[in-house]
C-alpha cells in the first residue's frame, strides 16, 4: 500500500511512502512536487471519473472520496490501485489539503475460494464485534425495505434471536422506543430518499424491559445486480453506558446551574415575602414537585409558623409547630436535613397533614449566622417516589443558598451536547466480502483481530487505523510491537500488564487508555473484545474494536471542568455573600478572582459618584502601589471597560497604544478588565493581569470572569446597599434618640424586669373588664400562663387578691376610672403554688378615641422590697433597743456589781445560821438575775463582749441535753440527731449553750400538751446562689436545727419572730426577748438563724454557723461558774508576796468595793478616780504596782487610752479591764481576742479574785493594750 499527502487546490503529492519505487518503478521525488501527477498518469478511461468523483466530494464537503483505477507505472504498464483519499480542511470547511492510501489490487480480484474465505473472515469478525451489525435490501421500485441480515449481537444485547429481526421488516421499529420512533423514522426516510448516511442515536427496548441506547451508523449503496436493488448496511454500537454517564453529568451539570440560577432569581429579591414564596417554587422546581412548604421561627412564642405552602401545602398556611413537633419540627431540633419515605406511616406525622395525599416528605434546615431561622421541604405525592441522598443532598444546598439570599448573581452555563461522530467510509471488495467488509470498515471504530500468543501477529487492522492514528494498517501488521509502543507512556504498564492476562485467561475484556498519532495527538480509544479459545481450550485469536472516544472524553473533561467552575462559583457566590463591608467585600472579590483565574495579580476601580472617574479603590499583587490612580472615561483599559459596558483583554500590554504611563515598567503582560454593574450603570472595573510572557486570557476564561463579575456586582451593590442602609439608620438613631430610649426602657421593663406588663378593655364593672394583653411574667411571678390569665383573667385577678387588699384596690381602681388619674396601688396575691407575693400595680387609662377605654401597666413584685422593708423595721427596732441596752447596761451593771458584791461580802461576814445571812443572799439572787437580763438585752443587741473558743457544737448539746429535760417536761419527747464528723465552730461557749437553751424552751412552749422536741447537728456547704437566699458568705457551714411538733406560726407571726418584746404569751409569761436573745447571739457570732413554720405543721429554727478547722479547746476545772463557792468569805491568795494592784474606777461605790475585796484576800491596793490620777500614780509609785485593774468607759480619759499609754510608758506591766458595757468595737474585738484580759460587771468578789490572780499569773509581761 502507498500512502501520500499533498496540498490543494494544485493537488501537489507532498509526501510519499517509499514503496511506491518497488510497486510502480518510480522514486518519490519523481512524484513529489508535481502537480497533478495522480490525475497525469491515472488510465485515459480512468482519469475523467477520477477527477469528477473528487471535485465532486471536495464541493459537497465529504470527508473523503474512494475509486479503484488505473497508474502508469514506470515501465508503462497500468496497475490497479483501490485509492482511498481523506480531505483536511480549515476552520471555514475549506480543503486545504489530503491524505490518501493506494492499495494495489493488481494481483486479481480474488479468486471463489479466497472470496469465501474472506467471506467467512469477515463475517466471524462481524459477528464478534461488540456491536449489532445489519444488511438492508431496498427496492427502488417500491421503497420496501426488507432486512437480509442482522449480527448474533442481537440476541445478547436485546434479547431477540436474530430471525425475530428478519421475519418481519417492521418488527425493528416496533422495538424502537416510542419517543424516539418517530424521529427515527424521519432520519431513516431522509438517508434513504438522499442516499446519505445515517449517524443517529436512539433507544431499543429489550425483551427483558430494559431500555439500551444505540450509535447507529448505517450507509447506502446502489446494488451490483440486474435488479437494481439497493443495499443499506450498518453498525449499532451499545452506548448506554455513556449515554448514563453523560446523564448524570449533565444531571450534576443541570443541578449545579439550577442552584446557581436559583441562587441569582433569590439573591435579587429585596422582599422577604416573595424571597421565601421564590425559594419553595424553585425548591419545587428543583425536585420536579409542585408541593412544597417554608416555616419560620418566631422566637417570642417559641414556635415555627407555615408562611409559604404550594400545591397540597397551599391551605396550611399557619400550621405551627414546636421543635420536634412533625417533620418541620424534627428538622428545626436536630439541625440537619431529615427525610421521611412513607409519611403516611410515620409514627411522629402530624394530625393536620393526615387528609393530605403525602408519600415521601423532605426538610432542610434554613440558618443565619448558625442559628437555625426556619425549614424549608418539599414532597412527593407519587407511589413510589423517594428522597435518595442525591435529592436529599441537592435540597440541602438549595437550603444553604436559601438561607444567605444576600447575593444577586445569575450564572449562565451550557454544556455542549456531544459533537457529531465522523461519517465513516465504506469500501467494497465484492458483493459478498463488500457487504462484510462495509460493515466492519464502515463502523466508526477500529476493527482488529490478532494472535493470541507471545507474536501477537496482527491478522486484520481495519484502514479507520490510519484515518484515527495515521498508520496503515500494513504497519501494525510488520511491526507486532507497535501497538504497544503507541500507548501513552503513563497507560503503558497497566494497559500491557492488563492485556497479557486477558491474552493468557481468555475471555472478553475492555479498558479505556491513550494512544499517540503519529502527528503526536493523544487519542483516546475504548477497547473492547474478547479472546478466543480452540478446541483444546488454549487462547488462540483475540477479536476487538477499538472506538475512538477522544471527543467523548472531551467532553467530560469539559463537563468536569464546567462543574468545578460552577462550584467555584457557587463557593465563591457564598463567600461573596457573606461579606456585609464594602471594603472587605472589595478585597474578597479580588481574592476570588485571582484565584479563579490563576493569577496573583488584581485590581479593582470604583466610579465616582460625579461619574467624572473612577478610582482604583483596591489591588493585589502588584497593583497596591498604585491604589487611589485616578482616570476618566476612555482612559487605559479601565476606562475603555467603563465607556464600552463590555470586556476587554489585551494580550500585549507594553505594545497596547492606549497603555497607562504610569503603568509603565511594572511587568505587566497580559491585562483584561470586566465591568461591574449596577443595573445597566457601570460601577466600576474589575481586572486581572499575567505578568509571565505568553500567558493570556482566552474565552474561556474572558466567559468566566463574565459570570464572575455578575456574581461580584450584584454582591457589591447589596453591600452598598447594606452600608447606605445603615447609614440612613444610623441617622434615623441619632435623630430619634428620644424614642429610642423609650423603646429600650419599654423592652427592659416588659422582657426583663420582674414585673407584670397588662393590657385590659374597661367595661361597665371591674368583673368584666376583658383582660386583652399580659407579659410572660405572669408565669414566674403568680404561676399562671399567658394563655390561662388571658382566657380568665377576671375571675383569676378577683379569685387570687388578698381579700383584706380588695376593698382599698376597688376603691383606687374607681377613683382611677371616673378621674382618668393614673392608678397606683400595693396589694397582695396569692400565686398558683399558694406563696404570697406583695404587687405594686401602676397604671394609666388610655382612651383611644372612639368609645373604648383601656387600662394599661405594670404589676411590680415587691415581695422582696417588703421583706426587705421589715429587716429594716426590725434592724432599727434591735439599733434602738440597741442603743438603750447600752445607755443603761454601764450604770446599771455598776450599780448591780455594788449590790450584788457588798451582799456576798456581808454574807460571808454572818454566821450560817444567822437570820441576815438569808436575806444577803435573796439580796445577791436577785440581783444575779437583773444582771441576766442585762446580759439578755446587750446579746440581742449584739453589744457584749464575747469569750469565743473552738467549740464542738455536737459536744455542746450533749452537755446541755440533762439541762434540757428538766427544763422541757416530761411530756415532752426530746429527740438528738447529732452529724458524724461534724465540723468545729469558733464561738462563745456560754453563749452558745444559752442559744440552745432558748430555742429548746420556745419549742416547749409551743407544745403545751406534749410533742416531740428534735435537736439535730448536720454539716453544710453553701453555694453561691443558696448563700445569697439566706444572707450569708458561700463556704462552709455547721447547722444547728430545732424542730417542734407543735401548732406552728401564721406568716405575720413568723415574720416577727426575732423582734424584741414580741410575744404571743399572755402578759407576765415572758419577756419576748428569748428568740431576740438568740438572733443577736448568732448574728453577732458571724452566723444566721432562719425560722420556717406553717399553721398546724409545727416549726423549725436553722441556726448556720461559719466552719473553723481548728482543735477544740478544752474547758478548763473552774471555768463552768460555781454559784455556792461564790458565797461565803474571801480567801487571801496562799503563800504569795504582796501584791499592788492600782484600781482606777470613776464609780464610787464599785472601787470602794473593789478595793475592799482585794484588801481582804492579801493585795496592796492603790486608788485612782480616772485615767489621768491612774498616770500620775503610776509616775510616783510605777516599779511597785504589779497590775493596773481599770474601768473602760470613763470620762476624761477611757480605760482603753490608758492602757495604751501605760504600754508606752510601762511595757511590763499588766492591765485588766472591767466593763458592764462597751460600745467601741476594737474593744470588744480586743477583748475577745485574749479573755483573760476581761472581766464583766456585775461581778462578784470571788469571780473578781479569780480573774486577778489569772491576770497576774499569765506567763509574760503584758503591753498594756486589750487583747494582750
């Protein structure tokens, strides 16, 4: 075979194989260069034919032309040559050249034998073609067509044996699917009427049902035979499963621009309302449903409401519902898209929807700034129809575009349909191997067959080799190796592996990979076949086709590439939306462009508002530098994007004429600029520029920047939009500030302050009046709902005030009605849960004008501002006791120190039996008793001076638990529940003995006939918030709690249960200082008491006491008072030196006493009336006086001022102080900080004795201060 190339239209061979020497004796130079020289030396009979066959295909654009001719050869004989010619045109159709093959046929046209060998050749690679082969006989007579033949593929791939085909001309249209049957019809009526070929794609249904797609190539030729009959003949090649393939990218292609066209039809609505009723159409649209719903949160009643519903949905319109009510309510609690297949059997299906025809139903979450706003779904009303991931994942981007809406964007995208396939050209050899061969030849495809062993000898090569890779098919026949060294070196090794083991098992195969052309194309081909086996089983032929799929996979690159510029766009719209600032927004849109478009570099300019010129407000890459560049209309290429309103690229911009200057030097290659619009205005220009020499900006890239620069206008001007709105609000602010205000004040006051906002419609009596509005807080604050108070509120309002408050309410509220005076009252109501709650009601009549009359306000709760009122009360009820306790505490405890004193002195001057003695004791009881309640008055008043100890309180009632069953009765059951590992208190010991006591006598009066008296000890750890309800720090605590069983105390009672002199005795059966006794002890101790009781339920007393982890300290033999040694004479102190002792008291009758005492028991006393004569002693007599025992409350100079100067003065010596009372804190504090330093008036002689001698015996000077 001689192949040649040559050029038009001179028809000069440019190339030609050098075989053609040996075939016709002629060299290639000889031919190549002259013109004509097929034609010249084609047979004279030959040559006219020739030359009008191919003008013929050059005019009517065929892609080649055929003839079996003639050629001189060399020596002047004619041979016969089957000459294929193929024409190469340019982009207007034009030939420009061919390439042709020369097959010499001279050695005769085949002989029977080798005819039917070829016949059976043929017809076995026929028949193993993956595809379905068929022969037509047309009579030109009649137009009947009647089918002669149709390949075994047809029972395999349709299911029809091949006489089914044959027995009935009009059996293959009724196996033509009935929506492709009549185009079909047209496209076969059409090929046979002009003798064209046919190149369709239809549809077949198989006997099984299922539905194949077929490539059907089929030509036509006039019949060799007398008859006259015409033949048609073709190929069908099973392209289903590109068909399917193309589907789902076109699917995936289509949904992307669905989404993007929806998100461009969304984001350029301004109204809400339309917005969502848009959003569920193309919802709608999108899932191909006409039913569709959108509910929205309401955040005030915590519902969701339908505000959009289509087709069933149209009449739910709202339909509320709660999170986790229905599907809507599912979605709106768990966030995520949920999807239901059967809704009719759905446990969870709403009541309201069950008259609805619903068979699958689908929800997605819409969010703003993460927070789920509302759902949106659609459903499916078809049996049978469900939400498969793919449907259920294209509902939930459309719900994330739903929920931005903010861009304003329309992209516009269009894949190509699938380029027409090459015609394919039939040759003919015979009327029996021509009807083969034009069958395999004619097949768009590569018809191979070859051994199958380690040669793998090539046994046919079909000529579309050449046509497709520009090889003969003679090469591949020579060369066994070229095939394998054609494939593309990244297929090679898994395509020669994959074809050894097909060779080696048998069997069919397929696989898809490249080869190279000889001109260096890529081609890709689907290779399909199968290996044959003999008889012995081994491999012996493999037959296959090998289809070029180049523009197949063209075109799903294309796809490819266009979807992943669809979802860079569509990212890119989402990222756009998101930005609300213009000048982040500006450096977003260069960011995004940059990266679209593969460069670093871009600018951005923005028309002034006097549209004189247009700045460049923003840049990357290298155009920073140049931001704030002004130019005006027309100017660069900016301006020229400006004036024009299109696009504009420059590949050359150095060489541009109408390049900036100021541009100049900077790098830049390739420049291109896109105008953003506001409308049809101009806006500004979006650019880009490549710096690197030979890039440059094709349509493709021109096209997308298009799309881009729709996408980045319509989100520039929402935020220009979004800043003008905000400005405009921002001075709408600043000029109703006053209103504002209100607002704000109005929103506090009705959503957070702890009050009762009201609206109610008078009518003609107070019962009737219509209550229309009232807050939430109603709930919290009386325990009932909006809903219930609204319903009845009248009753409920009359049912629930204090009947005591009623009268003075009515009398306010009609006052209020007949003066149209504001209203303001305080009253009681009783809450759903029974507690009393204290109400300020503030209110105003509003008239509105046309007969109707309304009272408006607030219900305050000031249940705490009254309690609060009552501490007050009581705290400045205990300040003034208080206050008089110790305005008389001093003189009075003075006064009681002489008299109980100078009784036990002269009762230890009178024999026992002597009848004064009697009377000097009754003398010195009663005035122990005096002194008590003394004590009692300044405990309540928390103004004594404490001995504080580390106690075990367990410790401390079981001391007192013997007291405290002689002191409650026998009809009384008394009960301890003392806490294991209780913790230690740091408190005065006698004091808190004498709380005990107290409380346990108040339980027993409270249980005049008997009950149960439990005392228990627990520990306790306050928390903040239940530390704050009680008063006290958070930390730890130690509780002393006392319950009784007996009747309990009414709310009034209860709430004055601490205050002084309060009492419900009868008169001379207490003091009603008991419990007020208590209160000062505990609250003085750095505790807290509360008392908890109800009528008929008894009470309790919780005394919380702060924790100390320190050891317990012993009480010493001697410190539990000994009342009967205290009586009788003094002792003097044995076997000691004389002491002096200065004794400074303003009080006569005390330092007479005290000077006494200390005289009888062995001390040399010195006297001082005050704290200056105490000085002046001390300067005379100071190194023999061993302690200074001084009154604190003193005029001129107080006990305490003296004792810090004789700590200046007199380091070493010691000071005791004595007081019946002292109201300067750092005093007491001092005090209690070092007892021992302290002793309390009254006092008797003994107790005086003991406290000296302790002071005098205490290891270590003293400093003089108290508390040392």
């Amino acid at each position: 075979m001689i192949l040649f190339r040559g050029r038009m239209p001179d028809l000069v061979v440019t190339y030609v194989t050098p075989n053609v020497t040996a075939i016709l004796g002629y060299a290639p130079e000889q031919i190549v260069g002259v013109p004509g020289w097929w034609l010249a030396n084609a047979h004279p009979e030959d040559r006219a034919t020739l030359a009008l066959q191919a003008a013929e295909g050059r005019q009517r654009g065929e892609p080649q032309f055929e003839q079996e001719h003639r050629i001189r050869g060399s020596d002047g004989a004619y041979r016969w040559f089957h000459t294929v010619v193929r024409y190469e045109r340019d982009e207007r159709g034009q030939p420009v050249g061919f390439l042709g093959t020369a097959l010499d046929v001279t050695a005769g046209r085949e002989t029977r034998e080798r005819l039917r060998e070829a016949e059976a050749r043929y017809r076995t690679l026929v028949e193993q073609l993956p595809a379905i082969t068929y022969v037509d006989e047309i009579d030109p007579r009649t137009g009947i067509v009647r089918p002669i033949y149709v390949s075994p593929r047809v029972e395999t791939m349709l299911g029809y044996a091949p006489a089914e085909w044959l027995v009935d001309p009009t059996v293959w249209r009724a196996w033509v699917h009935p929506e492709d049957r009549q185009r079909i019809d047209a496209e076969f009526d059409r090929a046979r009427q002009t003798q064209e070929p046919l190149d369709a794609e239809y549809r077949m249904l198989a006997r099984d049902g299922r539905v194949v797609w077929f490539h059907d190539v089929m030509t036509g030729r006039p019949g060799e035979r007398r008859d006259g009959l015409r033949y048609q003949q073709g190929v069908m090649l099973d392209i289903t499963e590109r068909k399917l393939l193309e589907e789902r990218l076109q699917r995936q292609n289509a949904e992307l621009m669905a989404l993007h066209e929806t998100a461009l039809g969304l984001l350029e609505r301004r109204d809400a309302d339309e917005l969502i009723e848009a959003a569920v159409v193309r919802a709608g649209e999108l899932l191909g449903t006409p039913d569709g719903f959108l509910f929205l949160v309401e955040p005030e009643s915590g519902t969701m409401v339908a505000r959009v519903g289509t087709g069933v949905f149209a009449g739910q319109l709202g339909n509320r519902r709660r999170p986790g009510e229905g599907l809507a309510g599912a979605v709106w609690e768990r966030g995520e898209p949920v999807a239901v297949d059967d809704y009719a059997r759905w446990d969870e299906r709403m009541p309201d929807l069950e008259t609805l025809r619903l068979h699958a139903v689908a929800g997605v979450p819409l969010r703003v700034a993460g927070e789920v706003v509302g759902v949106i779904g659609v459903a499916f009303s078809e049996e049978g129809r469900t939400f498969g991931p793919e449907e259920l994942a294209l509902l939930d981007r459309f719900g994330r575009l739903a929920s931005l809406a903010l861009g304003n964007a329309r992209l516009y995208t269009a894949a190509q349909q699938e380029l027409e396939q090459r015609a394919a050209a039939e040759a003919a050899l015979g009327e029996a191997e021509a009807k083969y061969r034009t069958l395999v030849e004619g097949v768009p495809a590569i018809v191979y067959s070859d051994l199958a062993d380690a040669s793998s000898t090539s046994l046919y090569m079909s000529p579309q080799i050449q046509a497709i890779l520009g090889y003969a098919p003679e090469e591949f026949q020579a060369d066994p190796q070229l095939w394998a060294r054609l494939v593309h070196p990244d297929d090679h090794d898994r395509i020669v592996a994959g074809w050894q083991a097909d060779h080696a098992r048998g069997g069919p195969y397929a696989s898809e990979y490249r080869l190279v052309a000889r001109d260096g194309r890529v081609v890709w081909v689907r290779d399909v076949g199968r290996v044959e086996v003999d008889v012995e089983g081994r491999p012996h032929i493999a037959r296959g086709v090998m289809v070029d799929i180049t523009e197949r996979r063209e075109l799903e690159t294309r796809l490819q590439r266009q979807n992943e510029e669809l979802v860079a766009l569509h990212e890119v719209a989402l990222g756009l939306i998101e930005q609300h600032e213009p000048s982040a927004l500006l450096d977003a849109i260069l960011s995004h462009a940059g990266q679209l478009a593969g460069t670093p570099h871009a600018y951005l300019y923005l028309v002034q508002p006097d549209r004189v010129e247009c700045v460049l407000a923003a840049g990357i890459g290298l155009f920073p530098p140049f931001v704030g560049y002004r130019l005006k209309r027309g100017e660069g290429l900016a301006g020229r994007v400006w004036e024009s309103g299109e696009a504009l690229a420059v590949d050359e911009y150095g060489s541009w004429p109408n390049a900036l200057p100021a541009f100049a030097g900077s790098g830049l290659h390739a420049v291109a600029g896109v105008p953003l619009l506001s409308g049809r205005e101009v806006v500004g220009v979006l650019g880009l520029a490549h710096v690197e020499t030979g890039r440059r900006f094709g349509a493709n890239e021109m096209a997308l920047l298009g799309r881009f620069s729709r996408l980045a206008s319509l989100a520039y001007e929402n935020a220009r939009l979004l800043s003008s709105a905000r400005e405009e609000l921002d001075q709408r602010r600043r000029a109703e500030t006053a209103l504002r205000d209100a607002e704000a004040r109005y929103r506090l006051l009705v959503e957070r302050l702890p009050a009762i906002v009201y609206d109610i419609t008078l009518q003609a009596t107070s019962r009737e009046d219509i209550w229309r509005y009232v807050s939430p807080q109603i709930e919290s604050i009386l325990g009932y709902t909006q809903g219930e108070w609204i319903a009845d509120g009248g009753r409920l309002f009359f049912e629930r005030i204090h009947p005591d408050d009623l009268d003075g309410y009515l009398a306010e509220e009609a006052r209020s009605r007949a003066s149209g005076r504001p209203l303001a009252a305080e009253y009681r109501m009783r809450a759903r849960d029974g507690h009393e709650a204290w109400i300020r009601d503030e209110a105003v009549i509003v008239d509105d004008g046309h007969g109707e009359r309304s009272l408006q306000g607030v219900m305050y709760d000031v249940t705490e501002r009254r309690e609060l009122e009552g501490q007050l009360n009581r705290a400045r009820t205990t300040e003034a006791v208080g206050r008089l306790a110790g305005g008389i505490a001093h003189d009075f405890n003075n006064l009681l120190t002489a008299i109980s004193g100078y009784a036990q002195l002269l009762a230890g001057d009178l024999a026992t039996d002597d009848p004064r003695r009697r009377d000097a004791l009754a003398i010195e009881e009663a005035s122990r008793r005096a002194a008590a309640l003394t004590a009692q008055l300044l405990a309540f008043a928390r103004r004594q001076v404490l001995q504080p100890t580390i106690v075990d309180l367990n410790s401390a009632v079981a001391e007192t638990e013997s007291l405290l069953g002689r002191l409650i009765g026998e009809h009384i059951r008394l009960v301890t529940r003392l806490g294991p590992g209780l913790g230690r208190v740091r408190a005065d010991r006698a004091q808190l003995e004498q709380v005990i006591v107290n409380l346990a006598v108040n339980a027993r009066d409270a249980m005049p006939e008997g009950g149960t008296l439990t005392i228990e000890t627990v520990n306790a750890n306050l928390r903040a918030a239940a530390a704050r309800r009680i008063g006290v720090r958070p930390g730890r605590y130690v509780t002393l709690v006392v319950r009784d069983t007996g009747g309990g105390m009414a709310p009034e009672v209860r709430s004055r249960v601490f205050e002084p002199f309060f009492t419900t005795k009868r008169p001379g059966e207490g003091t009603g200082l008991g419990l007020a006794t208590v209160f000062g002890i505990v609250e003085q101790g750095g505790g807290h008491i509360e008392a908890a009781s109800a009528p008929g339920a008894g009470s309790t007393f919780t005394v919380f006491l702060p924790r100390a982890d320190d050891r317990v300290e012993r009480r010493e033999a001697g410190e539990v008072p000994d009342r009967k040694a205290e009586t009788g004479a003094i002792p003097a102190e044995p076997g000691a030196p004389r002491r002096t002792i200065l004794v400074v008291e303003d009080e006569p009758a005390v330092r007479d006493l005290v000077c006494r005492t200390l005289v009888r028991s062995g001390y040399t006393v010195r006297q001082a009336v005050d704290g200056e004569e105490a000085l002046r002693v001390v300067a005379d007599q100071g190194e023999t006086i061993d302690l200074v025992l001084t009154d604190l409350v003193m005029p001129v100079l107080s006990g305490r001022e003296l004792g810090e100067r004789l700590a200046a003065q007199r380091p070493g010596m010691k000071v005791l102080y004595m007081s019946g009372y002292t109201d300067d804190a750092r005093v007491r504090d001092g005090i209690e900080g070092d007892p021992a330093a302290f002793i309390g008036k009254p006092f008797t002689p003994r107790s005086l004795i003991a406290r000296v001698r302790a002071a005098l015996e205490a290891g270590g000077p003293g400093d003089g201060s108290p508390g040392r």
